[in-house]
C-alpha cells in the first residue's frame, strides 16, 4: 500500500530496526545482482546477450540504430534514463582485437546516440567509456561494450548516494522508441 509521505511510517514487522524511511524497492535489479543473463563462458555460444539480441527485432531487443558492424542498444540496468550501449556484432572482448571499420563506425554510433540523447532529452553531458576485463568492471567481459550514459545537472541526488537506487522516469520500450525517433539520419 502506498502511503503519504507526510503520514506515519507504516510497521513492518521482522524486517530490522524500525526507523522513519519510506522503502522504494527496485526488484528488478536483483536479477541483474544475481547474475541474470551473464554469460555462462567466454565464447559466443556460452549465452552472450550481445551476440543473441540482434537476432531479435528491434523492440524485443531493445535496439536502437543497427550499423554494419556495431549497434546501439539500451541498457537493461540503467544507471540514468537513456543509459545505451554501442555494442559490435563480431564477439570480441579487447578494444585492441576491433577493426578499423569497426573501431570508426563504434566511434560513429558514439557520436550519434549523444545527438540523440541531447535531442530527446536535453541531456547536459555524458559518461562514455568501456569496462576491460572483469578486474575492471566489466557486466560481460567477454564481449565489448563502450557504455554512453546521459547526466543532468543535479541528477546525483539522494536516492543514488544514500539509497543505492537510481528512479527512471520512463519504461525501457517507451525510451528505446524516444531516441530511435531522435537518432540523427
């Protein structure tokens, strides 16, 4: 039941010290906690999510701009609205391993998507980069990724910093569909 936030906190019996916070769950990034969708190997075959979802259609997968050799996706566990990743189709894992062709047209969609974001939503800058390796931080390791996530000003509030949850105004289709609108042609 939801509740005001000017009314009493509700009693919840057998779950830790009461105090005065109101709980926002987010269940859903338990799944991605838990592992959900991760590589079982390093090969393509070992279930990479990156080498299955271009067999999907755009919508299912959530896809955004296919190119030749790289695509843009949105991130299933965002970390701000918009949160996308330009992905190449060939599964390799190092930076160093691209083609040029594919390290240009990564490049391309890079530059695009922040067109897009900066059109759709107003977006005031960005943090792109790329994990390497699973030491590093790396979701997947096994296959490339460079992550392109918008940022407003102000958009680090509390919810993040003392609630480790992020608030994402907008459903994963209703946003993949908003910059595929505003990807530049």
């Amino acid at each position: 039941m939801l509740r005001s936030m000017t009314s009493e906190p509700e009693q919840q019996i057998g779950v830790g010290t009461q105090d005065a916070f109101q709980r926002l769950w987010t269940p859903h990034r338990m799944a991605y906690i838990q592992g959900e969708n991760k590589p079982s190997g390093p090969e393509a075959g070992d279930g990479c999510p990156f080498c299955s979802i271009p067999a999907k259609s755009d919508e299912d997968g959530l896809i955004i701009r296919r190119g030749e050799h790289v695509y843009a996706v949105l991130n299933l566990y965002p970390y701000n609205g918009g949160h996308l990743m330009t992905v190449p189709y060939r599964h390799v894992a190092d930076y160093t391993e691209l083609t040029g062709p594919e390290t240009i047209e990564l490049a391309e969609l890079t530059k695009q998507a922040m067109t897009a974001l900066r059109t759709a939503s107003g977006a005031h800058g960005f943090n792109i980069g790329m994990n390497q390796g699973a030491v590093a931080g790396a979701g997947i390791a096994a296959h490339l990724h460079q992550h392109v996530v918008p940022r407003w000003g102000g958009d680090t509030n509390f919810m993040p910093v003392v609630g480790h949850t992020k608030v994402l105004p907008q459903l994963l289709a209703d946003t993949r569909k908003m910059l595929a609108d505003a990807w530049p042609a």
